[in-house]
C-alpha cells in the first residue's frame, strides 16, 4: 500500500471527506506555491471546517421549522424603502463590535429605527 492510499484510508476512517476530495488539487497548490506544511493542513482543513459549518446552519434552518434559507443578498431592500441598506451593510461589517457599540432595533418589525448605545 502507498502512502497517499495510506492515508486515504486514514482519512476515510475518520470521516474527512471534504479533505478527501480536495486532497489532489490541494497537494499541487502547495507544490505549486511552495507553501509551507502547517499552510497545507490550514488549507485542507478549512474545506472540511466550511462543509461542517454549512451542514450544521442547515440543519438549524430545519430543527427551526423555517420554509426557506435565506440570507442577506436575499432581502429585498426595494420593496421594504424604510430600511437603509447602507446601514445594513455597515452592520454586517461588524464594525460597531470594534467601535464597542451595542445595536439595539426599535419598534415594529420593518421599521427601519434602531439606536447604537456607546459601551463604555
């Protein structure tokens, strides 16, 4: 048995899918830019990382007994005109967390009112 089956078989036994198919293209990227080992396993390890994270929103999305996925490209901001996308967007960017500043959203649902309090 070769190595590389070796460690299919390794693989396999540990459940690592997502490692086991990105195994070859990964392998020619790190010869390819000469990358550094502990940079090959961050690599392979973010694909496995990333499928675990997708197949745990999804099955939140379902224990939640929500009818569709949706995430913020899916919003239309054209229909709902009282909320800004801009501010939106600049929540998402995280920025107020930096800033140390608490959103707090006001009123009925769509209203588009919401108050940034300072941490202090």
């Amino acid at each position: 048995m070769t190595e590389h089956e070796q460690l299919i078989r390794n693989l396999e036994y540990l459940k690592l899918n997502e490692i086991i198919s990105h195994l070859g293209d990964t392998v020619d990227f790190i010869t390819k830019n000469s990358l550094s080992f502990e940079q090959g396993l961050i690599k392979l390890t973010n694909y496995e990382i990333d499928q675990k994270e997708a197949k745990l929103i999804r099955a939140m999305v379902k224990t939640g007994a929500f009818p569709h996925h949706k995430e913020i490209d899916d919003f239309d901001f054209e229909f709902q005109e009282s909320i800004s996308q801009a501010q939106i967007m600049d929540f998402l960017s995280h920025r107020f967390i930096h800033e140390k500043e608490n959103i707090i959203f006001l009123g009925n649902s769509g209203v588009g009112n919401y108050v940034k309090l300072k941490i202090m």
